[in-house]
C-alpha cells in the first residue's frame, strides 16, 4: 500500500512538473511564432500558425538591432572584466589579509548592498553630470562596475574565507607572494562563483533601460534595450496613437536580442549551478 502511494505520489509531482514546463514555454513558442507572420495575421488570428513566413522579419530587426547589440556585449564584458578582477583582490584582501578598519570596511559594502538601485539614480546622474560623463561608454561602465562590485566582493570574499589557511602558508613558504596567491591559487578554485557573478552581472547590465536612458541621448550611442524601443508605437500630440507597431518585427527583434542570454546559459550553465551551490552559501 505504501508503494503505491509513493508511485502516485511520484506520478503526480512529474504531472506537474511537466505542465508547469509547458507552460513556461508557451509564451516563448507564442514570440517565436508572432515573429514570422506580419501585423494583419497577427491582429485577425492571434493563435493561428506562422504560414506563409515572413522571415524577412528578422532580416529587418537584425538590420536595425545588429550595432546596439554589439554594443550592450562591449559595455557588459567591458564591466565584467573590471568587476571580477577588483572582487578577486578585494575579496582575498578581505578574507586572507589582516589591517585597521577591515570588519568596518566590509560592513560598509553588507550596508551599501541594502540600498536600493532606485535611490541611487539621481546620485549617480548628477554626479555623471559633473564627471562629464553623459554621452559616453564611460559613463555607464563606470557606474555598472561600482554597482556590481558589491555582490561581487560579498560572494568572493564567503568563498576564499571557505578555502582552507593552510594551502595559502603552503604556497607562501615557497616563496609566493600574495599576489600570486590571489592569481595562481585562489582565482582558478573561484572559478564556478565568478562565473556565476559573471552571469548575474550580464543579465543585469544586457536588459538594463532606465541608466541608459539617463545616460545617452545620441541615437549613434543606444543600447539595444533601447533600441528595442524603436518598435514602439507612436504616439500624437495627445496621445492618440497614429499607427500601430509591427508585431511581426518587434517579437523578431525580442528572439534575436534573447540569442546572447541563451548562448550565456547553455555555456554557463553548469558552472553558474555550482557556483550557486557551493561558493554562494559558503561561509
């Protein structure tokens, strides 16, 4: 009696599994469907299937979102570079190095974490603003790095705090110095929680609207979240709308800017699991 319990119990949590997977990918199926048929298809049969395609869809948004794409990936590397090379010293001299001030000094990065994003932005503007930074790379890879340079540091520093002491008095009585500590021992075992800070950071930055709003005026300079919104319908003097958007391009160019996000996760994936479960809650 208890097996068969158990075996419809199992049954039953897979039957929700599954229904539940199938309904997270519906909306995707939906998207991939809407980007090959055109506006009128779309509006007279929303459920209806892409026939004939209209794959001249993409070749549109591609045209339009390949620049600002390519600049999302520059300013999110250019960012990720700069976070995980200053977390990896930070965090070892937090968690190996002895000085005045250091449990002072980390509590102040723990606050700053508690922060929200939201009441940093006219902060950031105005000092952008002095800095002369608007209107340029600059002024949002700097504030992306201070921005991520939080989480990155608490993640790092649990996770060299968890390595054991003796391998790094192993590695200084011959002879290595603390330099070569961080990056020939402690850098390559954080790899699966940097990687992890690596994958939190891009989607952050990738999908981020409102700093590069803030930011950049020059169309020349638009992220491809902005540039997303080039889809959008336009709007009158009073609000009236004037035309209606192109369903059919804007899910097209919505596939083709979740393309990088997907190549992220399919390489990633394995390591951004690790890192979350093990250097992310050590202690």
């Amino acid at each position: 009696m208890k097996t068969m319990l158990k075996y419809r119990s199992t049954i039953l949590s897979y039957a929700v599994l599954i229904l539940l997977l199938v309904l997270s990918f519906i909306p995707i199926i939906m998207m991939l469907s809407m980007s090959l048929r055109d506006t009128l298809s779309i509006y007279s049969d929303f459920w209806s299937m892409p026939w004939p395609i209209k794959w001249g869809n993409y070749s549109s948004a591609v045209l339009q979102l390949i620049m600002p794409s390519l600049r999302s990936v520059f300013i999110c590397v250019a960012s990720i570079g700069a976070i995980l090379l200053l977390a990896a010293f930070s965090g070892y001299t937090f968690a190996r190095l002895r000085f005045p001030g250091k449990s002072f000094l980390f509590l102040i990065v723990v606050m700053m974490m508690t922060v929200p994003s939201v009441l940093k932005l006219t902060p950031n503007f105005i000092l952008a603003e002095w800095m002369h930074l608007r209107n340029t790379y600059w002024g949002l890879i700097l504030f992306y790095i201070g921005g991520g340079l939080l989480l990155a540091i608490f993640l790092i520093r649990s996770f060299f705090e968890s390595l054991p002491e003796e391998m790094f008095e192993s590695a200084r009585i011959e002879g290595a110095g603390e330099y070569t500590c961080v990056w020939k021992l402690a850098v390559p075992l954080a790899r699966p929680i940097m990687i992890t800070i690596a994958i939190l950071t891009f989607l952050n930055i990738y999908n981020d609207l409102i700093w590069p709003m803030l930011m950049l005026n020059s169309p020349k300079l638009h992220t491809l979240a902005m540039a997303l919104q080039s889809f959008a319908p336009k709007s009158g003097a009073e609000g009236a709308e004037i035309s209606r958007p192109d369903l059919g391009v804007m899910t097209a160019g919505y596939a083709f800017s979740s393309i990088p996000l997907l190549l992220l996760f399919m390489f990633g994936m394995k390591h951004f699991i690790a890192g979350l479960t093990s250097g992310a809650v050590k202690s």
